[in-house]
C-alpha cells in the first residue's frame, strides 16, 4: 500500500498533468492560417542605396498551412516542436509606388513547450516571388527569392485556436543572377490567427 501511494499520482497531480497538456502540440497536428502585415525596407546597403529604395513600405496579406514534424523534442528550456510552414503571400508596395508581388515561402518553426498559453517561437526559411516593383536603381522586377525569418509568439485561446504577433526579416535578391543586384531588406510585423486540428 505505500509502496502504490508512492508510486501513483494523486489526482491533483494526474490534474495538473493534464492540463499542462492542454497546451502542447503534437506530430501529425495541422495548422490553417491568416496573417496580415506591414513593413518598411531598412538601409542594409549603406550610403550607396538609392535614396528611393530607403522610403519603400509595404502591406502584406499571408495564408499559412502547417504541419507539425514532431512530438515534444529537446530538455529543459529548450523544449518544443518542429512545424513545416507553407505561406503564399500578395504584397502590395505602399509608396513610394503602388505595386505587387505574389509569394510563395517555405519554413521551419519552432515552437519552444512553456506549459502554458504563451507560445514563443522562431521561424527560418525561403520562397520565391514574381514581383513588378520595377523601382530604378535595383534589380530588374520579376523572379526573386526571398530568405527570411524571426522570431514570435503565440497566444493560444484554447486547444485549437491562437492568435499569435511576430517580426520578420525578409530579404528579397535575385541572387545575381541578373545586374543590378540591389537586394531589399524588410523588416515587417506580422498580426496572424490560426486553427489547430
């Protein structure tokens, strides 16, 4: 008898089990989303940027459709799960022109296990975009790749709902595969509501 008292959970401790549960992922989960978004380009070239590539803005709308990789993985802080993203994207350049862009990124996110509502995470990853800024002064419009990532948390409103806040550093180049190749560095927020099933 001591030694079962022991050895199993009292019930509040079986309780309290399930409810750090609550807020875990699991492998195999699906995540459908929407973000929206704005940005501004940041002077990574230096003096030597044209002035008109400084003043650049944008709005960005993003679906999102995810799959989580893994169960919990990792010890300590470092705890988490592994989610494969894929996220079309439309961007609209706010001024100093009004033009778009359509997007398609791939990323790793990972969401770090804090046994609670408050999900922060990291993203990396790439994608490519056909784009007719056609600002002077960088690359020809067209096909571009855009690497980017950042960090962010969620807010999980139950098991199968969040709304989540992140920052995002996009980079569009066409990795000199044509002249000029005068890369954009945006950095952008991002307001997203997710589904977990």
């Amino acid at each position: 008898m001591l030694i079962a008292t022991a050895v199993a959970p009292t019930g509040e401790q079986a309780i309290a089990r399930e409810n750090r549960s609550e807020w875990g992922f699991r492998k195999g989960q699906q995540e459908v989303g929407l973000l929206v978004g704005y940005g501004f380009e940041i002077d990574g070239g230096g003096s030597d940027k044209p002035a008109m590539l400084k003043n650049l803005e944008f709005t960005l709308v993003r679906p999102r459709w995810g799959l989580f990789l893994t169960d919990r993985v990792g010890d300590g802080f470092l705890q988490g799960n592994l989610e494969l993203l894929v996220e079309p994207a439309f961007l609209l350049s706010m001024t100093p022109t009004r033009r778009t862009g359509f997007e398609l990124s791939i990323l790793f996110r990972y969401h770090f296990a804090t046994e609670s509502r408050w999900v922060p995470f990291l993203s990396l990853g790439a994608g490519i975009i056909e784009e007719n800024f056609d600002i002077p002064g960088r690359q020809s419009a067209g096909f571009n790749f855009t690497p980017q990532g950042g960090p962010g948390v969620s807010y999980l409103l139950d098991r199968n709902m969040a709304v989540s806040l992140e920052w995002r550093l996009y980079h569009v180049s066409n990795a000199n595969t044509d002249t000029p190749n005068v890369g954009l560095n945006v950095s952008f927020l991002l307001l997203g509501f997710s589904i977990f099933f």
